[in-house]
C-alpha cells in the first residue's frame, strides 16, 4: 500500500516538473518584444503632403465662402489620405473696387496669371484654388476639394525637412530637400503666412462683414533652384518680422515646384516655434 503511495507521489511530481520545464521551452522560445518597437508599429503613418492655394480678396463678394473652405480643409484636417497644406493668396485686382485689401499685393496676381497659363484659360478669377500646381477650381467646392487632394496624395513627393537657424539674433530657416522623384527644373518657394486673421470690412462688396482669414501669405520668395539631374537640395534662408505679423500665429511653408508644369515634387511645413 504504501509502495503504491509513493509510486503515485513521485508520477504526480514528475508530471508537475516535466509541465514546469515545457512552459520554460515554450516561453524561450517567444521573442522579446522591446517597448520601443511595439510604439513603433503603432504609430500612426504619416499621410503625404499635399499643397492647397487659394487665389481670393475681401472685394470679392464670392470670396468668403472659400475662405471658409480653406480654413475648414487646415484646420480640421478632414481628408484621410492627405496632410493638406494651406496657403491664401489674396490678389490686387479687386483693390480699386471699393475696398483696399490689406493682404493683396500684386505678385500673387502674378503668380495667380502664372496659373492661368498653365491651365490655359481665358483670364484669372476669384475664389480660384489650385491643389499640388495640377487642378483648379472654384475654391468654394468642398466636394472637388476633396477629390482633388486625394489624387494628389497618390503621386510621390520628395522629403522636405525643416528646422531652425542657430543664430537667435538673426533668425533664418534651414531647409533640406532629399529623395526628389523625376522632376524638371524646378523653383523652391518659402512662404511665411499667419493664420487666425480677422478683417472688419467697411466698404465695397463685403462692406459690413467681418472676414477670417487662415494661411494668408505675408511674404513669398525664391529661394533656390533645382536642376532635373539634383535629388537633393539644402540651404538656409534668413527672414525679418514685420511689425504687423502675430509671431504666434506664422508658419513656414516650403515647396519645390516646376517651372512649366507648376507640378509640386516635396512640400513641408514648420511653425514658428
């Protein structure tokens, strides 16, 4: 009896020992997952930049709908596919219509007539929007807005990094192109624009309304030029405030963009920070 006892007592040790050791065979043999992988695969993949223009005026009485379709498409975001970049044109050609926008100038109804060629039309109008240099519109059209830009994130862009000067007292932008697509000879553009802009009309065909504004360009430059055979480019671009700028409220936007086809090969942007 007592034979069979310890028989029984030493199958159950020997079963609990051999269960013990297949647990340690089977947990040897599952990988090591480190923290900082498992973040890395979570992490949320960056969607490709597209650039979004807006040709627009406070003289215009069809303008402000527009205006409110960029606003809506920088500040919520709301296309799936695409990182929308924005930046507001406003043009001069309404000045002598009743009321002088404080924002026009006439190089952006020059860069606007550059467009008009492009896309061969009759003459330049407002609200107009032109998505990645390649599709233009009335800029009040959400839906062709949308559409737009999801065709425009499908084609490769180059990596456009940015980050700041190290001299405080002369501020500057370092700029740093790589990984260009096929490309023709090609302009890089710096944009400095403000947003959360806010304008009382008193006069002219929006007399008596107030008017916000997002991604209105205070002042664009050329910045380099990029030859077919470079896929890469680098500089840094000094710049000045102006004293009606809202330093808080500037952003950086720089694109590389064709000469002839107005084709957007890398864009990016950077806060003021």
């Amino acid at each position: 009896m007592k034979l069979f006892l310890v028989i029984g007592i030493l199958s159950i040790f020997s079963a609990v020992l051999a269960c013990s050791v297949q647990n340690r065979t089977v947990a040897a043999d599952v990988p090591t997952v480190l923290p900082d992988a498992v973040e890395k695969n979570n992490a949320p993949k960056k969607k490709p930049p597209v650039l979004v223009e807006l040709f627009t005026s406070e003289g215009c009485s069809s303008c402000p709908p527009a205006d409110r379709v960029l606003i809506r498409l920088n500040d919520e975001q709301p296309n799936k596919d695409a990182e929308i970049i924005t930046l507001a044109f406003h043009v001069d050609y309404w000045d002598r219509l009743g009321w002088k926008d404080r924002f026009s100038s006439n190089l952006y109804s020059e860069r606007q007539n550059g467009y008009a060629d492009r896309f061969k039309l009759d003459s330049i109008y407002t609200p107009q929007m032109v998505v990645d240099g390649q599709k233009e519109f009335v800029g009040s059209n959400f839906a062709t807005a949308q559409s737009a830009i999801t065709e425009a994130a499908k084609i490769q862009k180059g990596a456009v990094e940015l980050s700041n000067g190290t001299d405080a007292k002369n501020p500057s932008l370092k700029v740093r192109i790589s990984d260009l697509p096929a490309h023709e000879n090609s302009y890089v553009w710096l944009a400095i624009a403000e947003d959360n802009l806010r304008t009382n009309v008193k006069r002219g065909e929006n007399g008596g309304k107030i008017l916000s504004h997002v991604s209105v360009v205070r002042e664009m430059r050329l910045i380099g030029d990029i030859n077919p055979t470079d896929k890469s480019f680098e500089t840094e671009a000094a710049f000045q405030f102006q004293p009606d700028w809202n330093r808080k409220n500037l952003k950086f936007v720089v694109f590389v963009q064709g000469k002839d086809t107005k084709k957007v090969y890398g864009i990016n942007k950077k806060a003021l920070g």
